[in-house]
C-alpha cells in the first residue's frame, strides 16, 4: 500500500520558543495503491473450502482524507513527528488476471471467479479501509522572516509504517504496508478577509438642475441610480443620505488608516 495525500486544510499552533512546535492537520486527497496480490481463504457460495490467489490485481486512484497530530522538533526544527489517522479508498477495476485455486464467490455483491484454467475475473468494485501510520515529517521553510521564523510557506514530506482496516466476511483484516505523502503547508497572517470586486458601479457628480435629465436617460437605458448625497463647500463635505455629512479629511482618514491601524504599521 502507497498513498499520496493532498492536503486541503491544516491548523497549527506553537508553544514558546523553548518547547516543541505542535500541528493539527485535517487532509484530503488522492490515493494511489500498489498493485497487489489478493488472497481468499475460507468457504465459497457452494460451501466449498477456498484456498486461492489472483496475482497482480490492479487498481485505479481513490480518495483519501485523515486527520494528523503531531510537533516539530525544536532542535530540528526540519524534523517532525506525528500520528496519521485516515481513510482511504481502493477502486478496483473490472479485470482478467492469472490466478490458482478455483472459485466461484462474490465481493461487494458483485461476482468473482477462478475457472478450473486459472483465469480470474475480478469485478470493479471500490474497497473502503481505515489505517494509521505513525510517520516522520520533512519540512522546507520558505519565505522567512522576523515574524515568521519556520516560513510562511513550508512544502514537507512525510512517511512511514502503516497499519489498514478492511472487512473481511464477518472479521476485520488488518494489513501492514507503508505510507508517503507530500504537501504545501500555508501560514495565515493574523487578519483574513476574502472579498470581491466589480466594475459595474460607477459614482457619478452631476449639476443639481441637471439630475432630473441624467436620471431619465439612464431609465432609458434600464440602467440603476441611487441618489448618494451631495457635495458642498467649495467640495469639503459630502453629505450622504440617512448617514449624515462627512469631511474629505475625514473620508481620508479611513480609507489611509484602516490597514495600518489593523496591523501595527
């Protein structure tokens, strides 16, 4: 078993300086599985003892998500540990492969067989299985700074011994294998805002005894116009509706300050 990951979403937090810095992931991804043999052991639909193997049994990507806790070594601070809980799934396409044993059974509901020729015909089907790894990390910290000393941006590598869970009949069939992955670990700064802009709105200053002729022909054109307020004062104030009347300086202030004021500058 083989799996890349790729992480979707991730919080970290650290401790001080002295003290090792801990990280919570939450992933989600693409999953790649190794090729295998497959084994079926115990009864077929007609109660006979099974005892087969169909060799090479080829899988398409599933899908992957978990969640990962683990630190970062203080006196390596390129080297982590963690515990990597996930689910993964293993889409099986419809096959012929070579095999020994005869069977006659199904897998998912779907039937699969082994003729008296060692001809296997596999189903597709999709296997879902849970795992844990315990793994070591790798980090690259990029784009450092006084405020960010391990990087705003940290591409890693993790990987591991790995442990998963599958049903199998009525029991739980746990195999061994190993688990890699790779991702791009993104530092948020302190204040996040999403936003979006357009150009379909347009302030405009039109003479007051003209206002009437500049709102009929926008109509005309089923083009929208909101009366904002007036500007007065040789162009000192402007006066919004239902909000009062402002200063340009003051109108200044808050479009030059706003940001500087939120992050310290």
């Amino acid at each position: 078993m083989a799996l890349l990951a790729a992480p979707l979403v991730a919080v970290a937090w650290a401790g001080a300086p002295a003290e090792a810095e801990w990280a919570l992931d939450v992933y989600g991804g693409a999953a790649w599985t190794k090729s295998a043999d497959l084994n079926v052991s115990g009864r077929d639909d007609t109660g006979a003892t099974v005892n087969a193997t169909i060799f090479d049994v080829k899988t398409n990507t599933g899908v992957t998500a978990g969640l990962r806790a683990g630190y970062w070594i203080d006196p390596l601070p390129f080297v982590g540990l963690g515990l990597d809980l996930f689910f993964f799934s293993i889409p099986i396409p419809a096959q012929t492969a070579s095999g020994t044993g005869t069977l006659t059974s199904e897998i998912r509901g779907e039937p699969i067989s082994i003729n008296g020729a060692g001809e296997a015909r596999i189903p597709s089907v999709t296997l879902p299985a849970l795992g844990f790894s315990p793994e070591i990390r790798l980090r690259w910290p990029l784009i450092k700074s006084k405020d960010y000393p391990q990087g705003v941006l940290q591409p890693y590598l993790t990987g591991g011994p790995a442990w998963a869970f599958s049903l199998a009949g009525d029991s739980v069939d746990l195999k061994i294998g190993g688990k890699f992955g790779a991702g791009l670990s993104v530092t948020l700064v302190r204040f996040v805002a999403l936003f979006a802009e357009s150009p379909g709105r347009v302030v405009v200053t039109v003479p007051p005894a003209r206002l009437g002729e500049f709102s009929a022909r926008c109509a005309q054109r089923s083009v929208a116009v909101t009366d904002l307020g007036s500007v007065g004062e040789a162009g000192t104030k402007l006066a919004l509706a239902n909000l009062g009347t402002l200063t340009l300086a003051e109108l200044a202030r808050a479009w030059e300050d706003t940001l500087p004021s939120l992050y310290g500058h």
